[in-house]
C-alpha cells in the first residue's frame, strides 16, 4: 500500500519551501523504503530551491541523511528490514566502463529509486540528488542505502550522507594526504572542515584554514586546522608559504568553487602538489590559469565527486572511527531542528551562522 508522509517540498524557484503530504509508493524490484531518522540542510538543497541545478520543480529536497529500512522489493540482498543505514547519491552501477576499468568511485552511470513519489495530486517529485529526505520516509535504490553500526546516533551519522563524506574524501581520497604533508583547505563551511578533519586523520602536519570569515576560522580551528588565513584580509598564498618553509602545501583543496580561489590554490601549491577542487561552480563561471605554470609546476589538477567515495567501503569505516573518538561528527552539528525549520536553516546558512542543521524526524510527530 502506498504510504503518505510530510516532506519538504521546493515548488519553484525561489520561493519559501513548504510541507506537503507526500506519497511514497511500496519498494519495486531493487528499490527500499526508509524511514528517515535525521537529515542535514546542505547547500545543494538551497541550490535546487534557487533553480541553480535544474528546473524539474517540485523537488523533495534533503539528501544528507540516516535512517532505518522500512521495506524491501524483490532482488534486494543488500539490506533488509531493521537496518540502520546511511543513504548516499552515488550507487554504483558495476557495470559502466568505468566501473569495469575498477574504478567504481567514478561510476558514469550511478542510479536512483525508478519508481516516483509524487503529491498528492499525482504530480511527480523531483528528489534532491536521487534522494529525498527532509521526509518520514522516502524510496530509494537499495545500493543507495549503506549499512552502518546502529550505535552512532543518526544525525552524526548522516552527515556522511554528503558533505562531509565530500570533504574527508577529498582530503583522503582525491588528495590522497599522507603523514607529514602540509594541507591549505580554501573555504571552511561543512565541506572544508571535514577536508580538515580528513587531512588531520591522514596523517596532515600542517594544515591551513582559508575562510572570508573569522568565526569560521575560529570552528576550523576545532576541527585540527594549525594555521588560518582570512583571505579577505591578508594575502593567502603568501600565508601558506610561510606556514611551508616558503614552499607552498602539497595539497591544495579548494571547498568553495570559485576562479578566484582555485588560482589561489593554484599558487599556494609546492611543486609537484595536488590542487583538488570539491567545491561545486556556478555554470556561468570560467578559469584563466598562466598556462607555462600548469606545465612548470607539475603535480596534479584533480576534481572531487563526492569525495570519490565507496559508501560501501567509506561509510562503515568511517562510523567506527565516530565510534572510537577518532572523527567528531557531532562538532558538524550546529543545531537540531524539525521539518518545519529547514526555510530558517537556509537563512542562517546564508549568514554564515551555522554548519550544518540537521532535521531529526520524531516518529508519528
Ligand atoms: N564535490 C562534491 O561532491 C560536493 C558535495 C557536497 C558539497 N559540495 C560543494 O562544496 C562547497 C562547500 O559546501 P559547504 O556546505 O561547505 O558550504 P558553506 O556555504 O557552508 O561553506 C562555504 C565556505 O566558504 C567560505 N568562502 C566563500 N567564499 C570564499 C572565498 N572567496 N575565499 C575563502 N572562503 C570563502 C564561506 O565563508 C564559507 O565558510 C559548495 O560549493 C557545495 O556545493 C561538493
Ligand atoms: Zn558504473
Ligand atoms: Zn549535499
């Protein structure tokens, strides 16, 4: 039987969101349901509001979540009833010539649930990347849906769900940070406080915060930045050199995806570095780099997809890390709120007031 739940739901561009009766249809072959425990307000959700992603309004936003799985559709060996999960957007397909060449993190054909939720009135529902999930429950792909220690509360948990997965990764995974490397991470939102929190896991010795904003700074600090920059202020590449010996960072992360930022990772850059860029530009925007220097300096010019996660792989193993007190999760959390807060969430993001706000969905509320 199909189910009707609240959602949050964006009905066009620019205006406020609002909470409508949604209705989830029962899983079909492959396909799960979940009952939605937590899920935290990204900047991607507010981009999909503003019309900044496509226009296939409405769209059921939230995509940075945990939960429990409800039901299950025929062929589904991955989960099963019970199960706490961690949802992500990027379920691999095992199939496509990337996932052939072994390279799954880069999957070039990753899928969502088939089926539609819709209004009330029948009128399909665009999930925020394939998920959906500022919601009681939502219907997902299985491979979307990763098991996890059921010990770590759900919205530490689902954090991984995005941004921070996004921003370990990139530190981790994409910049491949290893003991002793010097690390500048550009833009200290959610994003880039997990790049820190990653290159600090790996094993960083340097790392150095770049924000517009002193209060960020001061959060990135927490997070295990060694040394901050405000780039409005004072000059950043010359900030990281000092920090390095005169050198510049091995790695390079640039969480805000902006020009102007990439050239500053451009240039604060050893020889040899890596510039990673997870941070996501406007499609209007372009880049100018002096092209003897792409060749003269060398090293690597690397983009981040979701921090070229495994979820399989990354999400459990990073919950036990949670577990152990080895990555504080809880720090991300600014502040819990219910459905009803994610327009407010939005504001506060835009002013820079909090990291993440995460919804907590009370049973039967
Ligand atoms: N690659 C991925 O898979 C992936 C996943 C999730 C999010 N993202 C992207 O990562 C980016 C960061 O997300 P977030 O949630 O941390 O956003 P956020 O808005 O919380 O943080 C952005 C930070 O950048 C700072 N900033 C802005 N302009 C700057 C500049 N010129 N120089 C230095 N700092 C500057 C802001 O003060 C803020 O602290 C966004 O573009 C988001 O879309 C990418
Ligand atoms: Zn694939
Ligand atoms: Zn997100």
């Amino acid at each position: 039987m199909p189910q009707e739940v609240r959602g949050v739901v964006a009905k066009a561009k620019g205006a406020p969101v609002s909470i409508e009766t949604i209705v989830i249809p029962d899983p079909g072959p492959g396909e799960v349901v979940v009952a939605i425990a937590a899920c935290g307000v990204c900047h991607t959700d507010l981009h999909y509001r503003e019309g900044g992603i496509n226009d296939e309004f409405p769209f059921l936003l939230g995509h940075e979540a945990a939960g429990t799985v409800e039901s299950v559709g025929e062929g589904v060996t991955n989960v099963e009833p019970g199960d706490f999960v961690v949802l992500n957007w990027r379920a691999v397909c095992g199939q496509c010539r990337s996932c052939r060449k072994g390279k799954p993190n880069l999957c070039f054909n990753t899928h969502n649930a088939m089926q539609k939720m819709t209004l009330l009135d029948g009128t399909e529902l665009s999930p925020a990347l394939g998920i959906g999930a500022f919601c009681d429950k939502t219907l997902v792909a299985a491979g979307q849906a990763t098991k996890v220690d059921p010990a770590a509360p759900a919205a530490a948990a689902g954090l991984l769900g995005c941004g921070v997965m996004a921003g370990l990764g990139a530190a981790m995974n994409t910049g491949g940070v290893g003991r002793g490397d010097s690390v500048a991470v550009f833009g200290c939102g959610g994003v880039g406080d997990a790049a820190i929190a990653g290159a600090k896991l790996a094993g960083a010795t340097t790392i150095v915060a770049v924000d517009l904003d002193d209060r960020k700074l001061d959060w990135a600090k927490e997070f295990g930045a060694t040394h901050t920059v405000n780039s409005g202020t004072s000059d950043a590449v010359a900030a990281i050199q000092e920090a390095t010996g005169g050198f510049g960072a091995d790695v390079c992360i640039d969480a805000v995806g902006h020009p102007a930022v990439y050239r500053q990772c451009f240039e604060a850059r050893d020889l040899a570095g890596t510039v990673v860029l997870v941070g996501v530009p406007r499609p209007d925007m372009t880049l100018e780099l002096p092209f003897i220097e792409v060749f003269g300096r060398g090293g690597a010019l690397k983009s981040s997809w979701y921090g070229d996660c495994l979820p399989e792989r990354d999400f459990p193993m990073l919950i036990d890390l949670y577990l152990q007190g080895r990555l504080d999760l809880d720090r991300f959390v600014s502040e819990r709120i219910g459905l009803d807060d994610v327009e407010a969430a939005f504001h506060k993001m835009e002013q820079g007031e909090v990291l993440r706000s995460v919804v907590e969905i009370v049973p039967g509320a």
